[in-house]
C-alpha cells in the first residue's frame, strides 16, 4: 500500500480546494457500507473543467444522456433489493453515491473525491492498509478509455472497481489492475462475434471506420483489417460522434451498404432516431445480451421517496426531480424496447459487491458479523464470487470479467416499436453464433443476402489463393493436375486418392490404369515358358542324378547334396507365378523368400562341395586331425544350416522393417498411370539381402581359382565361374534398371534374373555332369576317377 502515497498528496490539495464535495453529490443514501457509482449523463462538459470547484452534480436537463439515466436507475434498484433481501446481507443495508463523470471528461475528479475521507481528505501515510476512503467499492465507469484511467487510480489503494461496459482488453492485465473486474465480456468476444458473422456470409471485403481513441484504436489492432471500398462497413466507435458521421453519410447519399454496429452502440435510441438513417442500408450490431430485470420499468420512472439527497432545483437532474423523471417517461416506451442490456450487467455489478461482502462479513441466514472493511479486503472476495442471478450464472474468469454472452441485432426501420431485434445469439464459451438467417430483412431486391468481395468469381477447377498479407481478397488458381476442386472447400485443391487422377482445372477425379504384369502379355509368355523349361530340366536331371547316384560323377558332383539343391532350383522354377498377376500380400512374401532362400541353398552347397575338393587334395595331408574332425561330424552339413540360419535371420530382419505388401506407386512419365507392385523397391534391403549370396559367390570364384590345377574331373573352375559371373552381372544390371526405369518393366526384370540365375546353376553346374553320364560313360567310372587322381599326384612330386 505504499505505493499510494505519492498520489495522496496530489488527491489531498484537489480535494480540500474543492471543499465539501459531499453538499453537492448528486445522489447520497446512507448505509452501513457505501458504494461509488459513476454514470455519464453529460454528453460533454462545456468549458475547461475547474477542479477547484466540487465534483459535478447530475446532468443538466437539457443536455441530458437519458441511457445514462437508467444505468443509475438499476443500481438504486439493485442497492434497495439487497437493502430488502432477508437472504443477501441481512441486516446490513448498502448506501451509494453517483457522481456523473460526463462521459470522458470528468474522470480524475470524481475518483479522488471517493478516495478522500469524511473530511474530504486524503492524508499522507506511508501505509495505507487501515485507510478508510468514502467508498468500499466502485460501480463504472462505462467507456473503457475512462475505465482504463479510473483504474489505474484505484489499483493504488486496492479498492474493487467492476466496470459495467468497459470491454477493452487493457483490464485483462491483472498485474496491472489486480482490483479491476468487468461485468461484461471482454473486446475480444466483441470481435469474434463480428468475425463470425463475417465468415457466416462470407463477407471477406470490408471497411472499417474507427474512431481515434483507445476504443476505436484496440478494436481495429484486433480485426487487422484495411480501409477498402466494399459493400460491408464495420464502425468501431464510441456513439456520441456518430451521430454527425451519419447525417454526413445520409446527405452524400451513402447508401445500400451493410453496417455492423459496435457494442457500444448498438442499440443506441438517439441515433436510430436520425432522419433517413434507413436510407444507408442494413445495419447489423453486437450487443450485449438482453435478460429482463422484474421490476425494473417500473421503477425507473417512479418517483423516489424517503431519498436522504438534496431537493430539486431548475437546472439539475436528480433522483427527485420533476424535470428529469418527465423525460425519462417520455422515452421509457423506447429504453423498455430497447431491452435490459447494460442495466442487468449495472444490476449485477451490484450484486457482485454484496455477495463479496457477504462472504467477507460471514453472513449466515440470521445476520452478518458487521466490522470495518477496508476495500483491499474485498478485493478477492470479488475475484471469487460464483453465484446465479437471474437464471444467469455469474463469477469471473481469470481476465476478469463475467462470461457474459453476445447478442446479434437488426435495426428494423419500419418497426419502430420493436428497433432492436435479436437474429442470432453468440456464446463465448463455444465460440459460435447461433441463428437463422431468414430473420434478416436486407436492403437488397429479393431479400438477397449482400456480396462483399474483393474477387472475382473463379471458373470450374480454380482456388482461391490470397493476395497479399490479407486474406480477404484473392486471385483464380488453376488446379494443378492430380488435384480437383471440392466446391464446399473453394479455397484449396484436394488431391486426388491415390488409385485416381485428374487433369488440371477438373472437378472430379477419375480411375487410374492400373498397371502390374499380366498373364497374357508377351514377356510374361516368355518368362514361363523358359522356367517351365528350366523346371522339366532339373526334374529330369533329379531322375537320372538318382538312377546314377552311385557313379562317381554324381559323387563328386557333391553326392546327397545335389539333391537338395536340385530340390531348391525345382522351388526357384515354381516361384517365377509369383511375378505375374495381381500382386498380393502372399505373392510379395514369395518373392522376397522363395527364390533367396533358394539361391543361398545352392550357392552354399556349390561352395561347401569346392572346399572339400580342396580339403581332400591340398588340406588332408596337412591339417590332417581338422579333416578328420569335418568328414566325423558332418562339417559340410553343419556349413550350409549356419548359412541358412544367417539367411533366414536377415530375410527375417527385412520383412519386420519392410513388411511385404503390394502398393501403388505413381509413373513419373505418365501420372495417368498407376503400377500396382511388391514394396521391395529399396536398394538397402536389395542389398542386405543379397550381401550373404555375393560373400558366398567370392569363396566359389577362390575354390574354384585354388583348384584350377586338380585332376579335370574335379577341376569346375569354368563351369563356377560361369555361373558366379552370370549372377554378378544380372544383379548389378538390377540395381541400374531399378535406378533408372519404373513400371512393370522392373518387374519383368526381376522375374527374368531369377529365371537366369536358376537356369545358369541348373545347365552350368548339373549339366556338364549329365553329359559325361550320357555321352562320356567311359569317364563315369572308378578306374578312370584313380588314373586321374594318380597323374596329379605324380605332376605334384
């Protein structure tokens, strides 16, 4: 409370120059706590404000703010409901003064006569915490500009301020102003709702006229919207200088537009009654939700009784005066039209106090514990209120202010007992305007709702792309091809699923060619006709391999062995289907598996068979006791179950990264096409996957090199090499045609190397072996198989 004492100073000289401010308070009623109350009756001070006189009684008569009136009206009715209540305070009775602060210019004087004490004073202290000001709590001011200044006052003594129209967002600063609430939502709900309204008529080109105070200036930060030539006009402005601006607009001539009002002054009677205003066109406004006060009509145009304020005189507008009470019954058939806006969030901010006093005070159902408070005590008994008026739930958020709600009104010209009408209702919480557009009259012929933009309309299968840093104007886009135009989304292209495709500038997309290898096309023809070949081949090389099982060609060819990779090539052959037709999740599993595994079956056994060849002529003699160890326990056996398991565990490893499933993928030379094939288009897994093949091919390419010089019918260096060399080369050939071409091409591809690498072990390596069988009988046998062996062992010595 420190803080206040530079300001006590300033306030002390004011008031104690001013004299007794209290003689000339328009309206006093005592009370056990006392609330301030400021109301703009005056449109304007005329003259410089002189603080040396006391604070500025009631309106004049003839330059009476009659809305102003019935604000002050709703707060004595408010303070004598509570007085009456049995429930709220009892026992306490709630005492007020109103001080008019004309509108903006009377601000700072009212303020410090709240602050000064009994004796109109405020003293220096150097802390204020026991400090008893004139009021416990203050209700107003309504512009925000004069909110703003009043709290900045009030914030340094912590007294409660609820402002019943002050909608600027500079009171949601709570480290600022910790003691100031608001009674109604804040600027930022304002401007939703209009936001809203906008996007519900697509109204993207509008004006905005703003007035050049912190109203005005705040509204626009908000909207971020330029100064255009369009059929729709936001006004942000407080009302008094509208009132000139449309007698402006109506003598020009502006005319058919649409207007969307400012809360401020929506449903403001003076300037709904200006002469030809109709003429401008439609006028749309936010304002402030309407709840119905019981009572209060009535009230606001009895006479006051028992009033402990001053008697009337000519010039002055008081509770009791004639003058003032026969102009508001002159007007009350339209502030009864006008509806209960602004008065329940007055009556409420009432409310708000009494219930944070009543919270204060331990009020029970028989009486309150009444003591002195002081007004910074309040202060979080008000942040916390949470109660229901009226049917309306009432507490605030942490910005400060009450979830009040919105309203959209219309102003009916030619219904002038009814001007404000509700067409739609905003929630705050929701964020959504609620209402049927067929309640709105517009200027327009045929009741046609109004265009406002700033485009042209754009032709079939063009966007809408903004121009420049605002969104509301836009240029025709074409939409590119593989994209289309969804008329409930004329703003962005949506792409076409993956199975369809469109030109550009289309509406609508249409089924891709689906492209995968058929059985009835030519290289398709081809390939099963070489692997139904290859297959008869290796069947019939299997039945003579078993009938001469016992030769020694057979035996050197690697004996049992050469059954089971006769076994492997048989299901390499019948893998090759697996290419052709509508790939499949099965058929995608084939190809990765079958023909791998296969391969690795015989490439192990070819090159197990060629280091036992070298074992027996090079190795046996030298590493005798390791020989004897391989031939006892089966080594080659062992050999090829470890390279199986190793070739199954990356197999394994690369479905569960890369499972094998049929996907589309797009032709980049004619997007029209779609191919429809096995994901096993990555190199890395290509690569894994055959690094096991290529290391195996190396040892046969160096047996076969080592054994060059073995007796002939064990030396197979030719036929290895031939084979390995044949697999080098179709390999490297797919990494390149998968790099550089797509489409079923690839796939014929991969089907055409594994029918050469199957063909290439079955003829390179098994074929030689059934020729001698058949044409070289002489050489199939023992005698020939240890003259061989004898004549390289004689070269070795």
């Amino acid at each position: 409370m420190r803080r206040a004492g530079v300001l006590a100073m300033y306030v002390s000289v004011l008031i104690t120059a001013g004299g007794s401010a209290s003689q000339s308070s328009d309206f006093h009623l005592a009370g056990d706590y006392l609330l301030g109350g400021l109301f703009s009756l005056h449109a304007e001070v005329v003259g410089r404000l002189n603080l040396s006189q006391p604070v500025v009684p009631m309106c004049q008569v003839y330059n009476l703010k009659i809305v102003g009136y019935s604000y002050l009206r709703a707060m004595r009715f408010a303070v004598e409901e509570i007085n009456n209540s049995s429930t709220l305070l009892p026992g306490v009775s709630l005492g007020y003064e109103m001080v008019d602060v004309c509108y903006l210019t009377n601000s700072i004087h009212p303020i410090l006569y709240f602050l000064s004490n009994k004796h109109s004073v405020v003293q220096l202290h150097n802390n204020y915490t026991c400090y008893q000001p004139r009021v416990l709590a203050i209700i107003g001011p309504d512009s925000s500009e004069a909110a703003v200044i009043v709290a900045d006052i009030l914030n340094l003594f912590l007294i409660p301020q609820v402002s019943y129209r002050a909608t600027t967002d500079e009171l949601n600063n709570r480290e600022r102003f910790p003691s100031a609430f608001r009674a109604i939502s804040s600027m930022e709900q304002q401007i939703v709702a209009m936001l809203l309204l906008l996007k519900e008529f697509q109204w993207t080109w509008i004006n905005v006229i703003y007035s050049d105070d912190d109203y005005g200036r705040q509204n626009l930060k908000l909207l971020r919207i330029t100064h255009s030539t369009a059929t729709v006009v936001i006004v942000l402005s407080l009302e008094l200088t509208l009132q000139f601006f449309f007698q402006e607009a109506v003598r020009q001539n502006v005319t058919d537009l649409v207007w969307i009002a400012a809360e401020a002054w929506a449903i403001d009677h003076t300037l709904y009654n200006l002469t030809d205003l109709w003429k401008v066109g439609t006028i749309l406004g936010v304002a402030a939700k309407e709840i119905t006060i019981p009572g209060f009509d009535d009230f606001r145009v009895s006479l006051a009784g028992g009033d402990n304020g001053q008697a009337s005189d000519q010039n002055t507008c008081n509770q009791v005066c004639d003058q003032c009470l026969r102009v508001a019954r002159d007007i009350d058939q339209h502030l009864r039209l006008q509806g209960e806006r602004i008065d329940f969030n007055v009556y409420s901010s009432v409310y708000i106090v009494a219930h944070a006093l009543h919270k204060l005070l331990d009020c029970n159902a028989t009486g309150c514990h009444k003591r002195m408070v002081y007004p910074w005590q309040l202060v979080p008994e008000v942040s916390s209120v949470d109660f229901t008026l009226l049917n309306k739930r009432i507490n605030f958020r942490e910005n400060g202010d009450t979830p009040n709600s919105f309203e959209i009104i219309q102003w009916q010209w030619n219904q002038p007992y009814c001007p404000f009408k509700k067409i739609a209702s905003y929630s705050a919480k929701r964020q959504k305007l609620l209402f049927n557009p067929h309640d709105i009259s517009w200027h327009t012929p045929n009741n046609m709702v109004p265009i406002s933009v700033c485009s042209q309309k754009c032709g079939p299968g063009q966007w809408l792309k903004p121009i420049g840093f605002y969104s509301c104007c836009f240029e025709c886009i074409d939409c590119e091809s593989g994209t289309f135009l969804n008329n409930s989304d004329p703003y962005n292209c949506q792409p076409c699923p993956t199975d369809q495709w469109s030109n550009a500038r289309s509406q609508d997309c249409y089924p891709r060619l689906v492209e995968y290898l058929e059985w009835q096309e030519g290289p398709t023809v081809a390939l099963l006709l070489f692997s139904m070949l290859g297959l008869i081949a290796i069947l019939v090389m299997s039945v003579i391999f078993a009938i001469h099982s016992h030769t020694p060609v057979v035996k050197s060819a690697g004996g049992r062995m050469c059954f089971f990779m006769m076994a492997s090539l048989v299901i390499g052959f019948l893998s090759i289907p697996m290419y052709v037709g509508i790939p499949t999740v099965f058929k995608c599993m084939c190809r990765q598996t079958a023909f791998s595994l296969c391969f690795t079956l015989c490439l192990s056994c070819i090159t197990v068979r060629s280091f036992q060849i070298i074992c027996v002529f090079k190795m046996a003699t030298r590493l005798p006791k390791a020989y004897n160890y391989w031939k006892k326990y089966n080594g080659q056996y062992i050999f090829i179950a470890v390279v199986l398991a190793l070739k199954s565990a990356i197999i394994t490893t690369n479905i569960i990264f890369n499972f094998p499933a049929p996907i589309l993928l797009d032709v980049e030379d004619d997007p029209s096409i779609v191919v429809l094939e096995c994901n096993e288009r990555d190199n890395l897994r290509l690569l894994s996957n055959s690094s096991l093949d290529m290391f195996l091919s190396i040892l046969c390419f160096y047996f076969a090199y080592m054994g060059k010089e073995l007796p002939k019918n064990y030396n197979e260096a030719k036929y290895i090499t031939l084979c390995m060399t044949s697999y080098f080369v179709s390999w490297v050939a797919v990494f390149l045609i998968r790099s550089i071409y797509q489409g079923v091409l690839v796939t014929i591809f991969d089907a055409a190397v594994v029918v050469i690498n199957l063909l290439g072990l079955s003829m390179g390596y098994f074929g030689p072996k059934c020729y001698l069988i058949f044409f070289r009988p002489e050489c199939n046998t023992a005698a020939y198989f240890q003259t061989s062996i004898q004549s390289y062992t004689m070269r070795q010595d």
